[in-house]
C-alpha cells in the first residue's frame, strides 16, 4: 500500500508513466520528484487519496503516509501505527536503494547503512543489526539473484500496465471479481465503474442511483473535474424526450458515438457538455432501472468505438452489478 500511488499512475495513466520515466532517467532525478513535475501531485499523495475514497482503515491509511524518523515523535498516533510507518518508509528506502540504477556497490552499501541509522529509533532496533539485514540483500553471493528477481517482477510488472490487453478481456475479468466479491461487499459499484474506465480509456464515470423520491442521483463518479459539479448531476425518472430516459427505459446498454447529435438536457449540457461521445449501461432488478452507470470522452482524439463484443460484456458486467442492488446495498456506498 506504501506504493500504490505509483502502482495506479502506471497501470492508469500509461502514457504519463513513460513520460516521467523517461524525464526521470533523462534528468537523473526519482520518479516520484517527476510525477510531481508532470503531474502536479506526489505519488504518496495519490496513494493517500485513494486511500481516503476507498474507506480503508485508519490504522492503513496512517501506515501508508511519509515520516521522517528524525522528526520529533508524534505522540497523537498510537504506537502501533508509529511503528507501522516506520517499517514501510524503511522497507521503501532499502527496496528503492537495492534497485536504484547506476550505483557501485559501495555507494549502495552506504546507502543501505545510513538508511539503516535514520530508522534504528522508530525501529527500537540497533542500526547495526538493521544494516546487516539490508547489506545480506546485496552482498555479492545474493546480490545477482536478489536484484533479478527485483527487476524480473518490475519488468513483468511493467508488461501487464502495457499489456495490449482488448476492453473485453479486461471487463469479463471485472465480471469474475463481481463474482468473488463477498455477498455483502458495497464495492461492487466501485470495482464496476473503475473497471469500465479503465478498459475502455474513458474520461469520466458517473453511476447514478435510484431514491425514492424517484430521482437518479450520482453517487460514485472517477474522473477530473466532476466533484464540483454532483449536486447538479441528478435527474427525475419521470419520462422527459431526451437520451437519458431512454438509456433508462433501454434494456441494454447504448453508445452514442456522436454527443452532439443526442438529445441531451439541459443540466447535462451545463455540466458535462464537453463530452464527445458516451456510453450508458442501465443496470435492471426485477424488470427496473434502479441505477444508470455513464461513461464519456472529452476528447474528440481519444473517442472509440465500441464493438458488439465489447457491449456484450459491459452488458454482463451490469447484469452481475444488479445482484448487489437486489441486496440492497446501495445505500452503504458512499465512496465519493
């Protein structure tokens, strides 16, 4: 979890990855300093605000965040989570050390020993003892074997984020997670949208929830620039002559390739009217819409086809979604 800042920026944002690789080994800095460069935010601050939309558990998300062992002690935290921090900074420090380019062996062994002082407080263990630790690491008997595997896992670790993987191999594999899911998980929604915005490149993702007021309110959306604007994206289930309640009268999905010749509202066009295309997947129980799940591009480059096959297996995703609303456990979700 220390790490999955950088783990979601390379197997989300591919293009951006190689860019502050390459920026990176070009201008001999870390690939956190030019995600920030490039990006404008950290991969730690990524990783915390995923983190935080995800819900996980405060002891987790406390573990996960940057400290500075030579920083006075911050008694507000339990000890336990002090700890925590501590064995994931220094674990990171000596992994980003093991496999850090360019440096001779003993450059790195005195990598590892500095390392090895700053964290023997937070570790209540001696420094002596923590360097050993690391240097067996890379000691020249298993130094070759270590750093193979250390690079043999990067690199397959970088083949399956550029994978040339089809939409729908990526969605039926999103279909397989739904299935695992524990009957009363509230991520279904979560895992769904993420899945779809991710295999089809989208730019945004709304999915929108029946009330019993029998309006459709966002309560999940990924993508930039939507959180300002969710109060507006709701609608009335009353018929109205636009795409939206046909998307919800549709018993399958709809793609409209063109946005600018859809009948659109007017509230979507003062909030999402810069889409170009989208797509929208009805998500039924008991022969009802009780949630719409929307997907759009906002760059006339980036807009894609989608194929028969394709719809087929967003359509099953959407059907193994409703099983989480037939539970009822819409209302726990409140991930936005």
């Amino acid at each position: 979890m220390r790490q999955i800042g950088k783990l979601l920026v390379a197997f989300y944002l591919e293009h951006e990855w190689d860019q502050l690789r390459r920026k990176a080994a070009s201008e001999n800095i870390s690939d956190s300093v030019a995600c920030a460069a490039l990006l404008g935010v950290t991969f730690d601050e990524i990783g915390i605000e995923a983190a935080d939309r995800w819900r996980l558990p405060e002891t987790i998300r406390q573990g996960m965040r940057a400290s500075n062992p030579a920083a006075p002690v911050d008694e507000t935290l339990p000890k336990h989570v002090r700890w925590l921090q501590a064995v994931t900074n220094y674990s990171t420090e000596v992994a980003d050390a093991l496999t850090a380019q360019h440096v001779a062996a003993d450059g790195r062994e005195s990598m590892l020993v500095d390392i090895a002082h700053r964290y023997s407080g937070a570790l209540n263990t001696d420094p002596e003892t923590l360097a050993s630790m690391s240097l067996a690491l890379a000691d020249e008997e298993a130094s070759d074997g270590v750093i193979r595997e250390i690079s043999e896992l990067q690199a397959n670790a970088n083949a399956i984020a550029r994978a040339n993987v089809s939409a729908e191999v990526r969605i039926g594999a999103s279909v397989e997670d739904l299935r695992s899911l524990p009957s009363k998980s509230a991520l279904a929604p979560a895992l769904a949208s993420e899945s779809i915005l991710a295999s089809l490149h989208l730019s945004r993702t709304l999915v929108f929830g029946r009330q019993a007021n029998n309006e459709f309110h966002t309560r999940l959306a990924l993508g930039h620039g939507v959180e300002p604007m969710l109060r507006q994206l709701r609608f009335s289930a009353e018929f109205r002559p636009d795409v939206f309640h046909l998307a919800i009268t549709n018993p399958v999905g709809i793609f409209i390739e063109n946005a600018h010749d859809a009948r659109l509202p007017r509230w979507y066009k003062d909030t999402l009217g810069e889409a170009q295309a989208f797509v929208f997947l009805p998500v039924k129980s008991n022969d009802s819409t009780v949630a719409l799940v929307y997907g759009d591009w906002t760059h006339p480059q980036h807009v894609r086809k989608i194929s028969p096959p394709e719809m087929s297996a967003l359509n099953e995703l959407t059907k193994e979604l409703s099983f989480f609303f037939q539970r009822e456990l819409w209302k726990e979700v409140e991930l936005i």
